[in-house]
C-alpha cells in the first residue's frame, strides 16, 4: 500500500485493521503523497458548506450512478470520474461522510466493484471530525487530472442481484431497514402514496438488523466483541456463511456489507442493491409480512 | 395555469446559471430559511413531519388576511432540503389559498435540478409543497 496503514491499538481487533483510519491519523496523514480523501454523503450540497481540506467530493446520486439504466457507471465512466477527480489505481482512498458514514460506505463498495484495493473508511466520519473541533474549509481543493485505467467492474464478487437472492434462499439474509419497513407496516401519514415499492414486508428468512446498529453514539464502529454478538449471535450469522444483505437501495445494506466483512472477516458477502425498490416490487417473489423472519418457500 | 410571479422568478434564477453555479444558488437559498416562530419551536405538535424528505424537515402553514405563510425547520446538515424549503417559504409567502392550490405539483422539476441534485432527492420538495398545498386546503375549507 503506498500509504501507511493507521496502526491504532482499537483497530486492532478487527478481522480487517487496515480498512479503518481514524481522525487523528488521518489529520496528520493529509496530504501525504498517494493519498486521496473522499467525502461521500446523503446531502448533495453538505460537502460545499464545508469539508477536509483537500478533499473531493463525490456523490453517489449524480457521479455513481448511470443516469439511464438502473445501474453503476460502467468501466470507461468509472475511469473518467475517478480521472477528473484525480485518483489512480495506486491511490489510497479515505472515504468520509454523513450518518455514520452511511454513504461513504456505499461509494467505498462500488469502488470495490472495480477492485479498487486500498480503500478505507474514516472511523466516525464526517461527524466525529466536526465534533473534535478540526478544520473544515470551503476551499475547493486543486485537481490535477489522472489517468484512471479503465477496468471492467465484477458484478460477481460483492453484489447480489434478485436471480441470484432467488438462488440464495436458505442462505443468511439480512435486512438491514428499520423495523417497520421490516414488517411490512406502512410509516406513511394517510392520504400520501407510499413510493418506491409495490409491497411491504421482507424477503422470508431474512433476518433484520437495522443497519444503524453497528455505529456507536459517536458514530465510530462498535468494539468486534459487540460486533460479534449482534450478527453471529444475535442474527444467527457463522463466520463461512455466504450472506446477502439488503435495505431499500443498497446504501444501508453497504455499510453492513463493510462490517460483516472487514471488520468480522466473513467472506463472500453480497450486497443485494435492488433490494427493496426491486423485490418489493417485482411478480411473484416469495414476501413475508410481520417481524419474524418467516420459513423459506419451498421449490 | 400561471405561475405566481415570486415562484416564476426563482426558476429564472436557477435556469439563468448552470451547473456548479445554479447548486451555490441552492446553498445560498438554504443559508436563507429563516428560523421557526418561538410558538412553532414549543409546540412540536404545530408543525408536520415530511417523509419524503431524506432528512428530517417539518413544515407549518398559516393562512392570514395576507395569504398565506409557511415555516419550516431542517437540520445544518442538510443544506439540500433546507434550500428546497427556503424556496417554498419564498416562494409561496402571501399568496392566496387559491393560488397555492394552483400553482403546479411538479414546480420543482421546473428548477433544473434533477440532473445536479438527483430526481429521488428533488422528489423531497415535490412532498413538501404537496403537504404544503393540503395544509393550506385544510385551513381554507375549515
């Protein structure tokens, strides 16, 4: 890696150390050659009232997305993007952001899908640097435009789509929405539409654990120990499970994806990013409505 | 249908900029909502939570011999929705109930936002004035 990894003593229990930078390292880090600060959030306008200094914004509404096709950028767009924001291969990534790093943690994923290997996250994110009292500034940082490769995006490793959820029944799933969107309860006030999906409820067997409840009040990520009891023993998950997990876009879903397996190690995890505006929607996929997770359908 | 003058005048705003520019216009908008009335900010119970909003914004209408008046708080954080709501309290201030009830459902896609801010996100001030617009029909009727 062509940055020093941040070698705090609390990074040190998790599955994946090297992933986590936290704000003190990453204050006395910027700057450094090869490093490259992201600030990711829900709010398209949050970055311009102030951000790290030097750091670029990117938006995963506008820049991640293809404007057409319910889908990512492709390769080529993968590379302007990532070109005019000044990121090469080489580079090493820090993404920070809004709400626990809801968002930074998306875009960390997608970055993921094009094997993007030294991406890291901001423990605590854009808030816990706030809340220490650090800079933030307003002054748009100076890009030299790279030359990013274009590479073909794996679409197989960390993202799920509905076919392969449909395969993946019996295998772990987690729901990482709120309980009421769990159930399958309208939270809508009467007389407005409910949007974005066809049906409530949940996938069957999918367990819910909303996906806030790996953050700590300080928006950091909780201990491993703590970590540890809410998806193994309490979602039931083991550490070789193959796990799908869901929200209603794929963004919350991301930062469990980032938890369950950096920071406990479980390997092939999916992201499922048409979750619940695609299932939810679509003909004649098995639903269950209520808070228990509900029996597989059989085939 | 005619847009009232003060929301016509704000689409020519955004329209007259592009890109970059016409996303500081929303910040400056954002930068000018102004506070919650001391009675709304006791009273939770006055004002009315928009769910289509990603943040938490809540909204308060009053109608007055001299039109119509909307409120709204959202949080620092959330400058895009602050500005969409700042847009409306401008925008809508004075007008009769009736012109409220006429002015377009989709006049926040007349902004030329969707492309800088994302349709699912312009879709939170489409909420907002429809919440404002049943507040108003609401009290009108009443």
């Amino acid at each position: 890696m062509a940055v020093t990894t941040d070698t705090a003593a609390r990074f040190g229990q998790f599955a994946h150390p090297e992933r986590l930078v936290s704000t003190e390292w990453l204050a006395e880090h910027l700057g450094d050659p090869g490093l490259v600060v992201v600030e990711s959030d829900e709010d398209v306008l949050l970055y311009e009232t102030g951000h790290i200094e030097g750091a670029v914004k990117i938006d995963w509404h506008t820049e991640l997305n293809d404007p057409v096709t319910r889908d990512y950028l492709d390769g080529e767009g993968f590379a302007e993007l990532l070109s005019r924001k000044g990121i090469t291969r080489e580079s090493t990534i820090v993404f920070y952001g809004d709400k626990s790093n809801w968002w930074a943690a998306y875009a960390l994923w997608v970055f993921t899908l094009f094997g993007h290997s030294d991406v890291r996250l901001l423990d605590g994110g854009r808030a816990k640097w706030a809340a220490e009292g650090r800079e933030l500034t307003t002054e748009k940082p100076s890009i030299e435009r790279s030359d990013y490769p274009v590479i073909e995006r794996d679409d197989q490793s960390v993202r799920a789509f509905k076919d392969d959820v449909l395969a993946h029944l019996g295998n772990p799933l987690i729901d990482v929405r709120s309980p009421e969107e769990f159930s399958g309860e309208r939270t809508t006030a009467p007389a407005y539409p409910e949007e974005g999906a066809l049906r409530g409820g949940h996938i069957p067997s999918a367990q819910n654990v909303p996906w806030g409840k790996a953050a700590a009040e300080d928006g950091t990520f909780r201990s491993r120990e703590e970590l540890e009891a809410i998806y193994l023993d309490g979602a039931g998950l083991k550490p070789d499970d193959s796990v799908i997990a869901y929200c209603r876009i794929g963004e919350r879903s991301s930062h469990t994806w980032f938890v369950l397996t950096h920071l406990l190690g479980l390997e092939g995890v999916r992201n499922y990013d048409g979750s619940w505006t695609e299932w939810g929607s679509a003909v004649r996929v098995p639903i269950v409505k209520g808070s228990e997770p509900g029996a597989v359908p059989g085939r | 249908m005619s847009l009232p003058r003060r929301l016509s005048d704000i689409r020519d705003e955004f329209l007259e900029l592009e890109g970059e520019d016409r996303l500081q216009l929303l910040l400056e908008f954002a930068g000018e909502l102004p506070e919650l009335p001391e009675r709304l900010k006791s009273d939770p119970g006055m004002t009315e939570r928009v769910d289509e909003c990603q943040a938490p914004v809540f909204i308060a209408l009053d109608l007055d011999a001299e039109g119509v008046h909307m409120y709204a708080s959202a949080p620092r954080e959330a400058p895009t929705t602050r500005g969409f709501a700042s847009i409306l309290v401008q925008g809508i201030e004075g007008l009769t109930a009736e012109e409220l009830r006429d002015v377009p459902a989709d006049y926040p896609q007349m902004l030329g936002l969707n492309e800088l801010v994302s349709p699912l996100r312009v879709r939170g001030m489409t909420g907002m004035l429809g919440r404002a617009k049943r507040q108003i029909a609401l009290k009108s009727a009443a």
